[in-house]
C-alpha cells in the first residue's frame, strides 16, 4: 500500500467509528494511541550532538552521561555560552570522557522543552545512565574548564584515594588549596557528604584517605577535613563531629572563608570568588600601587585582618588599576586615596572612617570594631541634582531630590529604578520615554528614573534592575511596585486605573531583572554572582 494512503485510510477509519467501539451503546469512541516518532541517529555540530524528539532516546541510551543544554536561537545568553560549551565538548573528547555534551532548540521542540519543565533559556540539565525523568540541574560555571571540570566530578572520583605520604605532597604540590578529607572509615556516611561538596567545589582540589600513617604524619588522631594552602598560615582543619556528623553548609562556609588570602586585591580574576565566600562585611583599602607609600600600608592592613576572619574580609582595591566603576560604587575619587570603606553587602550599607584618619593596624582594627559595634554611621551616595532635572518628559531623580518628588502628596509617581549597564532596562527605555510624553499635560502624573547604583535611598533598598514603583498621591507615603509586562500599553493601563494592573494583565514580569548584588555593582555590566537568562 502507498506509505501516503495510509495516515488517510486510518483517519477516514477513526471517524467512521470503525477504530475501537465506536461512539453510541457500544461505548464512547477511543482515541488512538499517540504514535512515537521514528527514533534518528543524532546530528553533531562542534562535537555537540544536536537533539530532538525523535534523537533523545536514543542519546540517553548510547551516552550514561550526557549533559544538555535547552537553548533559544534568538537567546543572547544562549549565543555567549556556544563557544564555551563546544571547546567543554573538545576537552572531554580529548581525554575519552565517558560524558557527552548535547544541545535542544527548545522553540524548535516544545514537547522537550514541555517534558522537562524548561522556562527559560540557557536551562541545562544533566542525564545519568538514561535516566529521563530525573535529570539534575546545572549549577556549574559557564566556560569551558569549569563546564568540563563539572562533569569530571560526576562521572569519575570528585576526590583522590591518597594511599602513601608521597600520594599527599604530589596531590599538594598541584594546586595553592588543597582539601583532603582524613576519615577513618571510608563507609561512613561523612565521606559521602564529603564526595558530594566536593562535586560542587571546582576552584579545589580534593583529596581522601583513611590510612593510619597520614593521620600520625599530619598529626591528627580523628575524623577531619584539613585544607592546605600555600599562603597565609598554611593549613585550616575542621573536625568532624561524631555525634552531630559532617555538615555540608558548614564545611562549605569553612572551606570558602579559609580558602581566602588574609587580604585579597580586587580584580577581574578574584571578584567573584570574593563575593562567593558569603561574608557579609567587607573591608576595602583604596591605594594607588605604584606608589611605594601606599604600599607600605599593606603590612599594618594585613596584620589587622586575622582576628576579624570569617565575620570581614578584607580587600585591597588598586586606585591605578581598571576600577573607576568600584570607586564610583563608593562615591570615591582616585585623589582621596589611601583610605577605608566598609560595606554590608546584604544591607548594602557604607561606612567611612574619619575625614584624615591613618591606616595602621590599631586603627583599622578600631574602625572594623566600632562600625560591627554599631559606632558609626553609614553614609548614602547621591549625584547632585541636575539644573534641568525636570525639564524633559521624564524627570531625573536623584539621592537629594528623591523624597520631595517621589512623596508629593499631590502627585501620582511613577519610577524606574535602572542600573546603566543593564541590558533590560535600555530595552524598555524607548517604552519609559513613550509613557512620560503620553502623559506630560497630566500635571498630577510624574514620570521618572532614577540611576540606583549612584543614589542610595533611605526609604528602601533597589534590590534589581529595572525595578518599578508607584507611588499614589495622597497621605501615607504608599508605594507600589509594578509587576506588569514592559510596554506603553500596560504601563497606561497601569496609570490610568489608578496604580492598579487590569485582571486580563499578566502577574509577572515577562523580561528577566538583573539581581543587584554588590558583585553586579563593582562591575560594569552582571558579574558571575548571577547567571543572567532569557525567559521563555
């Protein structure tokens, strides 16, 4: 029979009630089964094999570790991390991985992207032993060693057996931080705690033993998870407790907050490993290095930091180097270099010690006291206010001028709260500047903007960008944010119902916010602190 008649003659067979009972007496009408698709030998393209509906299976079946990226053509994001994840593709083909890197164009392959619950595009997720209904996200870096690195811990041992003293010094001399868990019982459950942060924990290298003679060379008479470093006083340990057992965050934190310098300088390469340590004070010495005084400033600055480990680290910020944007960030100038800053970078507050004070040790311990003591109090930046600032359609806000416009009993304000180098806020703004001329004759309408990681407010922290607030006329200081789509039309709709969005009106945002993070801030677009996506 021709292969063309016959979808035809089923479809003419399923109407006529003649698949199954057939509806009536006999029974309602049955559907027919829904046909899988012929499976397909998957295409490759920069050794990344190239999925589909019909290539999946078999994939999973040919490869028990195969990592998969859910991408969109139109998706920026998706386009930077290409490159990375085919050279990731080129490091494990080299070495005779057994993991297999694979791509999906989910547009392309709702059902997929349906399947495994993808909502925004990169999304990457990990397959072992063809296991489909529970892969495991990813939540590794996103360049090709840390993307390669990743995949090693899962398909091979994320730590060395260390059998002999020699097995130990080699593993030391490959990397300034090393963490060798000394168990005296490999099956207890610990070492599976243990193995697993190690997958987790690219930037270390890690090792494990449970022989007697490395316990007496290093001096240890239980369980313990000792880091080696090759700076600083050489070595941390962090004793296992018998009766509570090996915490994961715990060791995380210490392993983290240990694996720091004393002090570390600011730059491209450490930034964000700084704010991955999760402590929260930070204490940041501005000099110019090429100056021999100000060098001589980092001995007294380091000699402070040691009592302070683990509740502040302390950073060294080169005023002559490429970081005008943190200075910025401080409402600094290279000119008013040496001196101190302290920040919380949860509540983002700032801190300055005394106009002239001197960076000894002694005084910059005092100043750490007093601002963890609660002796000294934080100062907010904020640009002076324009002389034209309320001459266009959209109004420029500023620290200084925020509360007399933002809080005007008599006006309906509307404010977005941007970063410059946000890519989501210069999308919309075409948008913003749309709204503000629509409604430029309402005399109690204010649109505006405000760059919020030049001004700081006392009324609340900007926590993303763009962020949106609506602040009604009348009594009460109220404030609304707006989470509606980005456009003139909802945005007069927003206005025109009085701050309220219509019910037919979508609940979320449907462009991603960047997160404001103190690494975002010290950086001229989104750090590493947040992996930026594009939302489906």
């Amino acid at each position: 029979m021709d292969g063309q008649l016959l979808p035809v003659l089923l479809l003419l067979l399923g109407a006529s009630g003649l698949w199954g009972q057939g509806p009536g007496p006999g029974g309602p009408l049955e559907e027919a089964p829904e046909e899988q698709p012929p499976e397909e030998d998957p295409l490759e393209e920069d050794g990344v094999l190239v999925l589909s509906r019909q290539t999946l299976g078999q994939a999973l079946r040919e490869h028990p570790a195969l990592l998969v990226e859910f991408y969109a053509p139109w998706c920026g994001h998706c386009r930077a991390l290409a490159p990375e994840y085919s050279k990731a593709a080129a490091l494990l083909a080299a070495e005779s991985a057994r993991a297999r890197l694979a791509k999906v164009d989910g547009p392309a392959e709702p059902e997929l992207a349906e399947e495994f619950a993808v909502t925004e595009y990169p999304t990457l997720k990990f397959f072992r032993d063809g296991n489909r209904t529970h892969p495991e996200e990813y939540t590794g870096p996103r360049e090709a060693e840390g993307i390669a690195e990743w995949l090693r811990r899962r398909v091979g041992p994320s730590a060395r057996r260390l059998e002999h003293e020699e097995d130990a010094h080699t593993l030391m001399d490959t990397r300034d931080v090393v963490v060798v868990g000394f168990f005296q019982d490999l099956q207890d459950r610990d070492v599976a705690t243990f193995l697993g942060l190690a997958q987790d924990a690219l930037d270390m290298t890690f090792g494990l033993t449970n022989r007697p003679q490395l316990f007496q060379k290093f001096g240890l008479t239980k369980d313990t998870v000792v880091l080696f470093k090759k700076f600083d006083e050489g070595r941390a340990d962090f004793p296992v407790d018998k009766e509570l057992g090996l915490d994961q965050g715990d060791l995380s934190r210490f392993l983290l907050t240990h694996s720091m310098h004393l002090v570390t300088e600011y730059n491209s390469e450490t930034s964000s490993k700084i704010f991955a340590a999760r402590i929260l004070n930070h204490l940041l010495l501005f000099i110019n290095q090429t100056l021999d005084a100000h060098r001589e400033l980092l001995a007294g600055f380091r000699e402070a930091a040691p009592p302070f480990r683990g509740q502040v680290l302390f950073v060294v910020v080169d005023v002559n180097a490429n970081n005008d944007h943190v200075l910025q960030y401080f409402g600094l100038e290279a000119r008013e270099a040496p001196t101190l800053r302290f920040i919380n970078i949860e509540t983002t507050k700032k801190y300055a010690p005394e106009p002239g004070a001197l960076v000894t040790t002694a005084a910059v311990t005092d100043f750490c006291r007093m601002v963890l003591g609660g002796g000294v109090k934080p100062y907010r930046l904020s640009q002076e206010v324009p002389p034209d600032w309320d001459q266009r359609p959209v109004k420029t806000l500023v620290g200084k001028n925020f509360e007399q416009v933002a809080f005007d009993e008599t006006k309906n304000v509307f404010i977005k709260f941007y970063a410059p180098w946000c890519t989501h806020c210069k999308e919309m703004a075409p948008a913003w500047e749309e709204l503000a001329e629509k409604y430029r004759d309402h005399e109690d309408i204010v649109i505006a903007e405000l760059d919020a990681t030049a001004n700081e407010l006392e009324a609340f922290p900007v926590h993303g960008f763009p962020t949106l607030k609506y602040f009604p006329a009348g009594p009460g200081r109220k404030v609304i944010d707006y989470k509606g789509a980005r456009d003139l039309e909802t945005f007069s709709k927003f206005l025109d119902s009085g701050g309220e969005l219509p019910t037919e009106e979508p609940a979320e945002v449907s462009g991603a916010t960047f997160p404001l993070g103190l690494c975002d801030a010290f950086q001229e677009k989104p750090g590493n602190a947040t992996e930026p996506r594009d939302e489906l």
